[in-house]
C-alpha cells in the first residue's frame, strides 16, 4: 500500500523544501507543487511533494494514520477520537456516484 504523509515545510531553497512530520525531517523535491513558504503543509510520497494541503485537512490525514497505526498494533478499539471530522455525521455519495 502507497501512503502520502502530510509534512510542514520548515525551510526551502529552491525546488526543495526542507520539512517535518510525524517521522522526522526530510527534503522534499517540490517541482510538482512550485515554491512554497515555511509553514505550508505538503503530501509528501517518496521523497516529492505531491500536493499543497490546508492544515485542516493535514490534521485530519495525521489522526487517520494514528488510527491506522494503533489498529496495527493492537492499541484503541474505540476509533471516534481519531475521526471526530466523521463520528455523527451520515455519509455522502460525490456528485458522481449519485
């Protein structure tokens, strides 16, 4: 399975962009996204940053993978923490599923 990891840049020179997330510093190649300033939150996958994301959005993507890893390891069983965005809402269909 392929997982991109929210990161935040903390510094870039160029097309790199120095960040941090949940597993330490790493450079990212950020062509893709063009220059970003220090505090934009980056989906990061092998070494590229593959998308700028709001922080919502990263905050949302770092607590589902706590979920993941604490389902891996035999950690919570309640899961509604870690979804707060999801817990007592009923789901919808995109447009194109209707």
């Amino acid at each position: 399975m392929c997982i991109g990891i929210p990161m935040r840049v903390v510094a870039t020179d160029d097309m790199i962009a120095e960040c941090e997330g949940r597993n330490g510093r790493q450079r990212l190649d950020n062509m893709l996204v063009g220059p970003v300033p220090p505090g934009t939150w980056l989906l990061a996958f092998q070494g590229r940053a593959l998308r700028v994301m709001s922080e919502d959005e990263a905050a949302q993507t770092l607590a589902a993978l706590e979920a993941l890893d604490a389902a891996i390891h035999g950690g919570e069983t309640s899961f509604d923490a870690y979804f707060a965005d999801l817990v007592g809402r009923e789901p919808q269909l995109p447009e194109h599923l209707k």
